[in-house]
C-alpha cells in the first residue's frame, strides 16, 4: 500500500466499536428507513481482539447471516496473523504516522 497518509483515528469510547470489543459479539447500527445497515464484527484470536470487520448492507441480517458474520471474521483473524510475516500491511493499517528510519548520526 502506497501511500503518505496517515492512519485515520476512530473515536472508541461509547461507540459500536467500543461495544463489539467489549461484548465479543457482532453488533449492528440501524439507522431507519433508506439507510445502509452497519454491522461491525470483532476479528478474534483466542479471544484477543485485533482488529475489527465493518460491513454495510442494504438490510438488516437475520441470526443465520449474523452466525456467518462473526464466523468470517474469525477466519479473518487467521489469515491476519498467518501473513503478518510476509507483510507490514498489517502495521501499516495500526501506525499513527508513517514509518521512517532513524537519520544517521
């Protein structure tokens, strides 16, 4: 990933966000009539939250969509830790400010 902007900072504390982290459980944000569903999902290993999975539907998901839901984003969380040894894409996505070398003294 080629870029030179900074990662963006999410607001946790009361958000969805905050939630899933804390419950470990997919949640969703419905706000009415026209708008997409948000269905955020924690990406988990050993019960270790390392990221998590946003998903914007056209509809509410029913308990069988939401099951798939949590269950894709645990896989997820496999495919994560098994490349993160072949890629800094994965820190890339954590960083706060681009990654750079210390200059020479």
């Amino acid at each position: 990933m080629d870029t030179d902007e900074p990662a963006r900072r999410i607001a946790l504390r009361g958000s969805l966000y905050d939630n899933v982290i804390r419950i470990q459980q997919p949640s969703t944000e419905d706000k009415g009539e026209g708008a997409l569903v948000r269905i955020v999902a924690p990406v988990t290993n050993r019960r270790e939250a390392i990221g998590l999975l946003e998903l914007f539907l056209p509809a509410a998901a029913d308990a069988e969509e939401m099951r798939e839901i949590g269950e894709t984003a645990h896989a997820l969380a496999y495919i994560v830790i098994a490349n993160r040894s072949y890629t800094d894409v994965y820190q890339w996505g954590r960083r706060t400010i681009p990654l750079s070398l210390a200059p020479l003294a």
